[in-house]
C-alpha cells in the first residue's frame, strides 16, 4: 500500500471513528493531526525538488567552470623570442677598405665580384682574385671571398645568435674537412666579433701548392666567413703561410666592424681604420637592437672547399 492511500485511510478512520470522548474526527485534535499527516506527506516532495534544484546547479558550476577554463587556455600569449641584435648586412663588396684590398689582393682591386643572392638582407657575399704576372720569373696569385650571413629570431628555429652560433660550428668543420687539404691546423682568434676561429691547410694542384687561410666568425646573430688563399705559379716561390693567415684575420676584424657600423654600432670601427681587439669587442655590443621582421635565411654560404675551384680555373688562364 502506498504512502498516498495509507494517509487516506487514517483521515477517514479519523473521521468516522469516535474519540475517546466521544467526539468525532472533526475534533480539533483530529485536525491537529490531520495537518501533521499533510506535512509529512510534502516533506518528501519537498526533499525531491530541493535535490532536484541542487543537481541542477552542480551542472552550472560545472559548465562554468569548464567555460573559464577554454577561456583561460585560448587566451595564454604564443612563445616569443628576443628579437636579433642586427637586422641587416653591409655592401659585401664595401665590407673592406680599399688600403686592406691593396694589400690582399694588390692587382684586383677592381676584379670584385658580388655573389647573387635572392635577399641581401639576409645574406652576401664578394669575391676578388689578383694575379701579379713576372713572365718566366713566375707568378703570384691571390684569391679572396667574404661571405655574410645574418639569421632571423623566429619562435620556430629560436633566437638569431643561437642559429648564427651552430651556422658558426658548421663552417669551422666544413673547412677542416675539405677534401685534398694537408697540413691542417686549427685555432682560436682574438678580437674579432663575438668568436672566431682560423683553419688553415695547404691544396697541391696542377698550378702550384695553395696555402688556404678561412676565418669564420661571429658577431651576435652574424656568420662572416673569410677565405684567402695564396700561390706561387710558374716556378714561383710559395707564399708565406704566416702571412697569409695574418691577413685573413685582419680582413676577418674588419669584415665584422662592417657589419656592426651597418646596423649603427657606434662603437664599431669603419673598415679601412686600425682594428684593435678593445675595438673589435665593442662591435659586439649593438647600441639598439633591431626587430625586424623574422626572415628565413639561406642554409649556407660561401664553403670553404670553392675557393680553391675558383683558384685553379684563374691559375690555369695565367
């Protein structure tokens, strides 16, 4: 029997049942308990409907909360990246001063030669070549690339100089590791950018023995990549490694003070000027970094195994 029919019963007991007085149900007290009945009835209705309502709320906070959540997740910032201290390059054939260009290459000064490149903001390069002809006392050659590369930050490949960095380590062993060099020696070099470093090998050719100097430096988010390289032709006398190498460095300082007057170092030293190692070191250190928009730089620059093909095809015209 249920709850509803049970009540039912009792109030009509109530009703037709006399009291211990004699009175019938509709004694106050009959009423008393009638109302007492009632309420306990609604009790449990009332119990549903507050479960009800609660369960109902619990499914707003719910939604609530999983609302402030998407919120919050679309609304956190996408990664950023310190923004490249340099944000262009030199005229890569301006990047030496005429006195330096007299002393590497004294009969080529007007032989330079600017590489392609499909943005020169981002990458660069000139070559030059002299060839001092002494008729049957034999020749002199000299052949002499400066490479620049300049690297973006990008949130995708990270920060300018971290690129420029292992661009850096891959040109030192690309130069080590060109095929047919001997004598191969390696070493650290002062006062020029950021880091720098010297490979130096001989190349035995048809022409002569090539004594190939390649500094490879950086300075910030910049590669600058020297090749020099030297030859007696024609029963000529081999040239001095030493120096050679002395003036791959020098061009090496000046190429990277280049770069830093470019972009308005005011600490940097014009090419053509003394290149103190103090001098060098201030052209590491930008006044104003640049943000310019992240481009995608070229994978590589000038290797240092070209020179010595562009070597042998101007040695075998002399």
């Amino acid at each position: 029997m249920s709850e509803g029919t049970m009540q039912r019963a009792a109030q009509r007991d109530l009703r037709q049942s006399p009291t211990p007085s004699g009175r019938s149900g509709s004694d106050p007290r009959v009423k008393r308990l009638n109302r007492v009945l009632v309420c306990a009835a609604a009790v449990p209705v009332m119990l549903v409907a507050a479960g009800c309502s609660s369960s109902d709320s619990g499914s707003a906070d719910d939604a609530k909360k999983a609302a402030g959540s998407t919120a919050t997740t679309s609304a956190s910032p996408s990664p950023t990246v310190r923004a490249a201290a340099y944000g262009k390059l030199p005229e890569p054939c301006r990047t030496l001063s005429s006195k330096t260009l007299g002393q590497l290459v004294p009969k080529g000064l007007k032989s330079a030669k600017e590489g392609t490149s499909s943005d020169v903001s981002t990458r660069g390069s000139c070559s030059w070549n002299s060839l001092d002809n002494n008729g049957v006392k034999g020749s002199q050659f000299r052949w002499l690339n400066v490479s620049l590369l300049r690297f973006e930050s990008d949130a995708a490949r990270g920060e300018g100089d971290q690129q420029a960095r292992e661009y850096y380590q891959r040109q030192i062993k690309d130069a080590q590791s060109v095929a047919g060099g001997a004598n191969r020696t390696s070493q650290p070099v002062a006062g020029t950018g950021d880091e720098a470093t010297l490979v130096r090998y001989d190349l035995k050719k048809k022409e002569g023995t090539f004594k190939q100097q390649t500094v490879v430096a950086r300075v910030e988010n910049v590669v600058v990549t020297v090749d020099y390289n030297g030859a007696g032709l024609a029963g000529d006398k081999v040239p001095d490694a030493a120096a050679l190498a002395k003036s791959a460095q020098q061009a090496a300082k000046e190429a990277v003070a280049a770069v830093a007057a470019a972009n308005g170092d005011g600490g940097a030293v014009a090419p053509g000027t003394s290149s103190s190692p103090s001098a060098s070191k201030s052209a590491t250190k930008p006044a104003s970094p640049s943000a310019s928009a992240p481009a995608k730089p070229s994978a590589s620059a000038s290797a240092a195994a070209k020179p010595s093909a562009s070597v042998s095809e101007a040695a075998a015209k002399s």
